[in-house]
C-alpha cells in the first residue's frame, strides 16, 4: 500500500521512527500480575487526563466497549445505544453473545441523540415484561455520522437524565482527542460526563495496538476481570504501553491537521457536482459524501479512485467515507484532490 494515498481509515498508520524507539526502550512486566510498569504508568496518566480513578488498557476498541458493557450490566439489562453507532453495527453483536444484553437503538441526527429521546427509550422500572435499562452508551466523535462532535450541552442534558433514572453513562470515544482538539474541551470536561470511557490509540493518535477504559476503581475492577474473560489479559504489554504514551505526548495536537486536511477535501468534493457534502459538517478527520448523482453506486467510485491510488471506503450503497490521518501529509492531499477532479469533474 506504499505507492497510494490511503484514506480508507485512520486506522492504517503506521508506528513512526521515533514512535518505535519508544517501543524498543520501554520498560516492561506482566501485566496480568499488574508488573508492567509502562502500562501501570499509561493507566495511571490517562486516568489523571479523564479526571477518574483508574484506567484499563486492553487490545482494542471492540474490546473496550464489550468490557465496559459487560462491567456495567447483568444478563436480561438493555442498553440505549445510536442506531449508527460502531457497537450496534461493527462490534459482532458482543454485548448480546457475550453478556445476554440486549441494545436498544435509537435513530439519531449524525449520531446525536437528544435527552428527550433517551428519556422516551428508557423502560419504566418495576414492569416484569421489561428489560431494565442499565447503560446509555454515546459515541464521539460519531464515526458514521461523519466525525461529528456530540455537543457537550446534548451530553449534559443526557446525563441529568441518566442521572434521574439512576442509568450509568458510557462513552466510545474511539475519537475523543478529535473532539478535544476541535473543541478546546478537556478530557476531564467528558470525564465529569461519564461513567467510563474508552478511546483508541490505534486511530488518529497513530499507535499500532491499544485502546484504554477510565472509570472509578470499583467499575475498572470489574473490568479487568471482563478482559480475562475474553482473553485479553496481555504479558509483557510495556511495549504497546510505550507507544501509546508516546502518542499522547506528541500526536494530540497535530490532530488539528487532519482535521485541516479534512476540510479541504470537502471543499474540492463540494465542488464536484456528481458528489453531494457540505464542508461545514466536516468538523474532525472523517468525511462521508454522497455519490447518488453520478450514476455510480460507492463501490464502483471507491474501485474508479482506487485504480488512481487514492483509497476510500463504500459506507453504504451511495455513500463513500475518507478519513485523514498522520500518515497523510497536504502534498497527498492535493494529489487526492487533482485525482478526484480528473476523475470525476
Ligand atoms: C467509534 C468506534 N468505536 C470503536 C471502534 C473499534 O475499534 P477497534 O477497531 O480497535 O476494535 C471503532 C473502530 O473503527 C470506531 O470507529
């Protein structure tokens, strides 16, 4: 994939030099022991980020959320989750297979549910036919609504409701730096939010491996013993730690490039007029256009793109998702860009 510009996720980067000296030179133990100091060391920053007690890492971001589910809840609960969202469509049913619980997907707008609909979806408690609402599960930034920011007044609301009915609140913020960049807010502003979160060091922040839970001390016991259970009680796992801790220290900000990046690309597919997207609901790294008018479904733009060496991916019958990335620099932008229009203009 050397020779081509690979916008099919922010997944794709690749570890940089310095990145893996960082990973050559960490410290490592048993983790399952609590031994690897390099990851004692991330836990403890990233919950100290989040404003919480304790942090968990774990393989991935599937993981984290399918933990997180699993420590909150009992068999038979429910959890309010986005119709959209990555777990109800990407996370292989694990909440269900896993935990007997099943997820109630709401339809939001990009993503973003209001409290008004959360309180409707809520099950009033005390009935025997109904599953007891446990969880609301939100996600931001939403990866299929687009990289859209969940707004932080919506959250609130949220929450109070949450509050009321005495139902725990957890975030998949695979993207959540995204979000912090583009909105000034602090990981602690979420923290206060939310019962547990989770993101990815493996996306945007360019590590290879990893993804972390925050939560109180109880919540992350439960957590790690969730993460045995399937299987993801990792060794000497310093080495990833290592990479992780280094992408908070340098890859955070830079996020803000991607972002850049993101909205020129909008803006040369706006003005393309087979495509349909408006560059002002590109708020971070993800754009997600619409192919209706071309006379082509997304697979067939996404193969016509792909012979030029420029990777998308289809994201619905008429739609294509392109995601920014540190291994996307402005010259493969532009290049993306003069590929389209020969393309397509
Ligand atoms: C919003 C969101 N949550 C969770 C995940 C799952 O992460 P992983 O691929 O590490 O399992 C992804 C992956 O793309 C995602 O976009």
């Amino acid at each position: 994939m050397n020779n081509y510009i690979d916008l099919r996720s922010d997944t794709v980067t690749k570890p940089t030099d310095q990145m893996r000296l960082a990973i050559a030179n960490a410290d490592v133990g048993d983790d399952v022991f609590g031994d690897d100091p390099t990851v004692n060391l991330l836990q403890e920053r990233v919950a100290s980020m989040f404003g919480k007690d304790a942090a968990l890492f774990v393989p991935s971001g599937t993981m984290a959320n399918a933990v997180s589910i699993l420590a909150h809840t009992r068999r038979g609960d429910e959890v309010i989750v986005e119709k959209e969202s990555h777990t109800f469509n990407y996370e292989a049913a694990g909440p269900a297979v896993i935990g007997g619980v099943q997820l109630h997907p709401i339809t939001g707008e990009k993503g973003i549910l209001t409290a008004s609909q959360i309180a409707c979806a809520i099950r009033p408690p005390g009935d025997i036919h109904l599953p007891p609402t446990r969880l609301i599960c939100l996600e931001n930034t939403h990866n299929r609504g687009g990289g859209k920011i969940y707004p932080i007044e919506d959250i609130r609301a949220i929450c109070e409701t949450a509050k009321a009915n005495q139902i725990k609140m957890h975030l998949d913020g695979a993207r959540i730096f995204n979000s912090c960049v583009a909105t000034g807010l602090k990981p602690r502003d979420y923290g206060r939010l939310f019962d547990s979160i989770m993101f990815c060091f493996s996306k945007g922040l360019g590590a290879p491996i990893g993804s972390i839970i925050t939560g109180s001390s109880e919540f992350i016991g439960h957590a790690v013993r969730y993460r045995k259970l399937l299987g993801g009680g990792m060794r000497q796992v310093g080495i990833l730690a290592a990479a992780a801790l280094y992408a908070l220290d340098h890859h955070i900000e830079r996020l803000e490039i991607d972002h850049k990046h993101a909205k020129l690309l909008a803006g040369a597919l706006a003005q393309i007029n087979r495509f349909s997207i408006k560059p002002e609901d590109v708020e971070t790294n993800i754009i997600i256009f619409d192919v209706t008018n071309s006379g082509r479904n997304a697979v067939q733009i996404v193969d016509i793109l792909g012979a030029k060496g420029v990777l998308m991916v289809p994201f619905g019958e008429y739609l294509v998702r392109a995601v920014t990335h540190l291994n996307i620099d402005s010259e493969q932008i532009d290049a993306a860009i003069r590929t389209i229009q020969q393309c397509f203009a």
